[in-house]
C-alpha cells in the first residue's frame, strides 16, 4: 500500500488539551493536542460510528461524544482490558506545521447504486430532483459520479415535496421518466403529495429512497419506517433492494412499469445495500418494450363514423390524453370545420388564435366553449375523463375515444366507445368519412363568439374598486408578455381559475396538479420544466397561498441559475376558500395570510423581485422579468373579487 504526507494544521492552530476534526479527501480525521504531542486517529469510534473529532479530552483520555468511550488521545488505545482501537496513523511536526502519513485512497469500486443508476439512465434518466442524507448517501454517490461525468442532472431542493413535484413536472411536460430523491423516514413520506399528483395525471414517475440498516428494518430503529406500506397506494410497484436481491433487473422493472403504465413507482435501498460490490452490468429498454399505438375496433369505428357523418353541429373536446396527438386531432376537426374545446387540463393543446379554438370547457373554462356545447348536436371527445369540474353534458350524445378502457364510459354511458390510441383513431375516423359532410364549417361562429368574449373581458380590464388589479387584466397582460411557445407551470386557486378563463394561448404548454389540484405545484413543477432543458421560457403563476407552501426553493432556482419567472397573484388570503365560504352561506374564517414583502423576499434569495400595485406598472414589471437572465418574482397586488 502507497502512502503520501499531507499537511493537517498550521502551529498553534489547535490548543493544548483539544481535539477537532480534519478531512484530507476522504479520510475523516480526529486530531488531537495533549501535552505538547499531536495525535491523529480515524474519526470514527469503533463501537458505533461516533465522530471522535468533535469528543473532549478528559484526564488524559479522549472520550468520544456518543457513548463516552475513552481512548489515548495519541496512540488511539483504550484502557485495558478493552483492545479495539481506532486506526492511528504517523504525525511529524514540521518547522511549517503538523503532518500526517496516510495510505492512498483506493480506486473506487462499483457498487450495487452505481449498477443501478446506471440502469435508470439507460431508461432515460438524466434528471432527479432531492435531498442527500444520512440513509442515502451510497446511492447519492453513484449520481454524483453519474453527473461528475455529465451523464446526469441532480438538483438538490428545500423540501422532498417539491422534489415530487418538479418530478411530476418534467414528467408531464416531456413524456420521458423523471426521478425523485429521499432519506428514509420523513425524507421519504415528504415525496407522497407530489407522487399522487403524478399518478393520477399519469406522470411517469421514479421514487427513490433511503432507508436504514436491513438489519434493524422492523424494529423500531431511528427513522425506520416500511416504507413499501407507505408507498402501497401511490406506487404501482414498490420493492426493497435486499442484500441478495438482482438489483439492476429490479430497476428494469421500476422504470419499465413507470413508463409503460404511465405510473409512480418506487425503490427502497437499505443503507448498506447501496455500497455492496457490483459486477452486474446495466441494461435498458432493448428487448423489453414495443411500441402501444393501436387502431379501433372495425365495428365501433363504424359506428363513430356513422354518427360523426350524420351530425350537423358537432364539437370536439380534448383532454390531457390526446396532448401529443393534436396534429391529428386538429386536422380532422379543420376537416369537417367544427369547433375544438379543450378541458382544463388540455389548455394549450389548440391555440386560442386558431380558427376553431374555442377555449377551455367547464368552471375554469370560456363562454365560447360552453356555448358551442349547449348548441352541438354531437360530442367527440379524445383522451378527456369527464371529470366533474369539465362539465360535459352526459345527455348529449357522445363519441368517446381513449387507450385506457376503464375511461370509457366511466362516469355515464355514451353512445359509442372507441378504443384506441386518440391520434391513430382520428386519422382512421378522417379517412373513413365521406367527402360531403352535412355539418356546416363553424368559423365564423367560432369568431363571433370570441368577439363578444373578448368584448366582455375588455370591460373586466376596466374594472377597479381601488383594492388591487382584476385577474382579466392581470392575464391579458402576462398572454401578451410572454412567449408564444413559453412553458407556464400553474397552482390552484382562484389564479388558477382565472387562468383559464383570461389567458389566451398561442403555442404555450400549460403544466398543472389536475385531478389532485395541489397548491403549491405551480414552482417546483417550473423547476421541473427548467430543468428539461427546452430552451423554452418558463413562467410559474400562483397566488399567495400556493407559492407560500414552497417559497424556499426560490433559493434553489437561485442556486442552479434556473430561468423562471414566477407571477404571484396576490389578493393576502385564500381568495377561493373564502369564495366558498360565502357560497355556502359560512363566515369567512382564517384564510386571511400574512405575507412577507414577496419582492424584497427574492431580491433576499438573490433573484430578482418587483412589486406591482398600479396596471399601469404590470406591463414594464412583467417584460422585465422576462428578459431577466435568472429567477426572477412579480409580485402583483391583486383584488380577491375580481376574478
């Protein structure tokens, strides 16, 4: 075995009588002065692992701080009869300092968490958001050896919560797995709200925690929770890397289950698991996976058409589902010139400047929408769930089309339920229809109706009761702000609402927590599109409630310079709760906030904030923001009853 002599301390650095811990590389030293000598041992006490360099030196010996175990402060020996000894390696004071011989460090061996981080990334991997600690550092250190060699992205957050969701985040926006990062105990519960989110918008989603000893697993160990029974719900497959486990294919099916269902998934890696020895080589998704995109049943497709022809004022709607299938979609729809609405979710999918764009359906939703509804004679709807908040009338008669079989027909009966990948059945549904359709081409409709919406929304703009700016002209400002292609990332609450109602989209994606609806999303999952490396703006909107959940991470956005721009809508309450309140003939109660100043906050946190109390300000305070190269605020004072 090599050694080399590093220098540990300077003269008169340490007192006679102390002791303190010293790091060269990775060796953790407890350094000792007693008595005119130096003495170096390893820091840790044989016993339990206890940090000898932060002991005292009482009566001749260093006792070490967790158990009181007493050792010679310079040679390392306890005091008969007991002969277990920390390692103590050669000290030689020099005329420029202390020194010490230490062995080299050995080449680094492959381990259990190498073999599978590896395998994660051959699925696609190359982005986790988390928090290193004490129960995951093996496998912490088989990604910072991933990244070091630029193969992987970690971005360590203020809360595992927001790790969960801006796992969610990347997820939905990109398609591709995302993972997230916890210690055992509370590292890892703290995961579950942003998990749930994923899962039920169907984010492929990768959990990964910590967890204590196997050895003690069970029996009431600090932070020792089962973790499989705590994920059971929220993961569709939760599995614990034992020490005799097959690791790598255990990750395989991790990360083929998360991507193929479309679910969360999780792994749980006892602490020494993760720095065992490993030979086993990584593998992907060669051989493993097929492509899923299948074409309607003959007969239900018949039937689709069959209706579709004989309809003269049908609407199609779009849900989430069909979000990467809107070419076909549109051009079906341009086809036979009816009007496209989109769910809350779907937002985005079609542009509101196209010709048979007509907005979003339901409570977050456009009067243009709603109208075409009541007015149609047919429904078509791709890869929507007829959730409650959507508002699809269930006496109209409806095409459902959906991969998911359990989404047919799920809430009431339609009339014909077609099975299938969306894009795949528009295009056959396009094909199948005769060349003379009896349904009338809708766009001048479809522009009447924005013009009498716009009219109104104009007029909101005006209103001012003297006690903030009205969410109509709070969004009319930011849709003509931000780019046409940006990522907005948006929260839950009367903003969110708003949201839907007054922004108009161009080519913009919009990032929601849709059928969880979890304030607190709208950040962490900008961090999330962030780091998806798009290239494209991000904007996060909230409003004062939401963004107070993960203020925090402002830090990190500031941290690892990401680029977005957050827009709170700021009212100093929970202005949706109250709104209920009184709905249901309730007093208002505790959902007055106290807030700090939000842009004084981020200039805090080394981003960039401005404070908007006027609409004559929003405008220049909004363009700023935008070409602001780093996280940047706005914080826009807001009436609670202009919404």
């Amino acid at each position: 075995m090599t050694e080399s002599v590093h220098k540990i301390l300077e003269h008169g650095e340490l007192d006679d009588g102390r002791v303190t811990t010293v790091t060269v590389g990775h060796h953790t030293l407890a350094v000792t002065h007693h008595e005119g000598r130096y003495g170096c041992l390893d820091n840790h006490c044989p016993h339990q692992g206890g940090p000898l360099g932060e002991g005292s030196i009482e009566g001749g010996k260093l006792r070490c701080p967790w158990h009181g175990y007493d050792y010679d402060p310079t040679t390392g020996q306890p005091p008969p009869p007991f002969d277990d000894a920390p390692a103590c390696y050669p000290v030689e004071v020099r005329e420029d300092g202390v020194y010490v011989t230490l062995p080299d460090e050995p080449v680094r061996t492959r381990t259990v968490s190498d073999a599978m981080v590896e395998t994660m990334m051959a699925w696609g991997v190359d982005t986790v958001f988390g928090i290193v600690g004490h129960s995951n550092l093996g496998f912490g250190d088989a990604m910072r050896e991933a990244q070091a060699r630029g193969d992987l992205s970690f971005f360590g957050v203020r809360h595992e919560g927001a790790a969960a969701f801006a796992a969610s985040g990347y997820a939905k926006l990109t398609g591709r797995l995302a993972a997230c990062f916890g210690i055992a105990g509370p590292g890892s519960t703290n995961l579950l709200t942003g998990l749930y989110d994923a899962k039920v918008d169907r984010a492929p989603v990768l959990a990964l925690s910590g967890q204590v000893p196997s050895g003690t697993i069970g029996r009431g160990a600090f932070q020792d929770l089962d973790l499989e029974a705590a994920f059971s719900d929220v993961a569709r497959t939760s599995h614990t890397v034992l020490p005799g486990s097959d690791h790598t294919e255990l990750m395989n099916l991790a990360c083929k289950t998360a991507l193929v269902e479309s679910d969360v998934t999780h792994l749980v890696f006892p602490d020494e698991v993760q720095i065992q020895p490993s030979d086993a080589p990584a593998s992907g998704p060669d051989g493993r996976v097929a492509p899923r995109t299948s074409p309607a049943p003959a007969e239900s497709l018949d039937e689709a058409v069959g209706l579709l022809s004989a309809a003269q004022r049908p609407l199609i709607i779009v849900g989430a589902g069909a979000r990467r299938d809107m070419d076909a979609i549109i051009a079906l729809a341009e086809r036979i010139g009816a009007p496209v609405a989109t769910t809350f979710k779907g937002k985005g999918q079609i542009s509101d400047a196209h010709p048979l764009g007509c907005g979003v359906l339901g409570r977050s939703g456009t009067p243009i929408a709603s109208w075409f509804m009541n007015e149609s004679d047919l429904i078509v709807a791709f890869g929507a769930s007829f959730a409650n908040h959507t508002g699809i009338s269930p006496y109209k008669p409806i095409i459902q089309i959906d991969r998911d079989p359990m989404a047919l027909g799920r809430f009431h009966p339609v009339a014909v339920g077609v099975l299938g990948d969306v894009g795949v059945v528009a295009r056959e549904i396009d094909d199948a229809l005769p060349a003379n359709m009896p349904a009338a081409d809708r766009r001048e409709e479809v522009a009447e109706r924005w013009a009498i919406w716009r009219s109104e929304k104009d007029a909101r703009v005006a209103d001012d009761r003297g006690k903030g700016i009205g969410s109509a002209a709070i969004f009319r400002e930011l849709s003509e702000a931000v780019d046409q292609d940006a990522i907005l990332a948006v929260d839950v609450g009367n903003n969110t609402y708003s949201f839907g109602r007054y922004f108009e989209v161009e080519r913009q994606q919009v990032l929601m927590s849709g059928y969880l609806g979890s304030i607190g999303f709208s950040f962490p999952a900008a961090m999330g599109a962030w780091a998806a490396r798009t290239g494209r703006q991000v904007v996060s909107v909230s409003g004062d409630g939401g963004f107070g959940q993960y203020a925090m991470e402002l830090t990190t956005a500031v941290k690892y310079g990401m680029n977005i721009t957050h827009v709170l809508v700021n009212n100093g309450e929970l202005g949706k709760i109250s709104k209920e309140q009184r709905s249901a003939d309730l007093d208002v109660w505790q959902t007055s906030l106290h807030n700090p100043n939000f842009a004084d906050f981020a200039n805090n946190c080394g981003a960039r904030g401005w404070s908007v109390d006027d609409l004559s300000e929003l405008s220049g305070a909004l363009k700023a923001a935008l070409v602001h190269d780093g996280p940047t605020l706005v914080d826009i004072s807001s009436d609670a009853a202009l919404v």
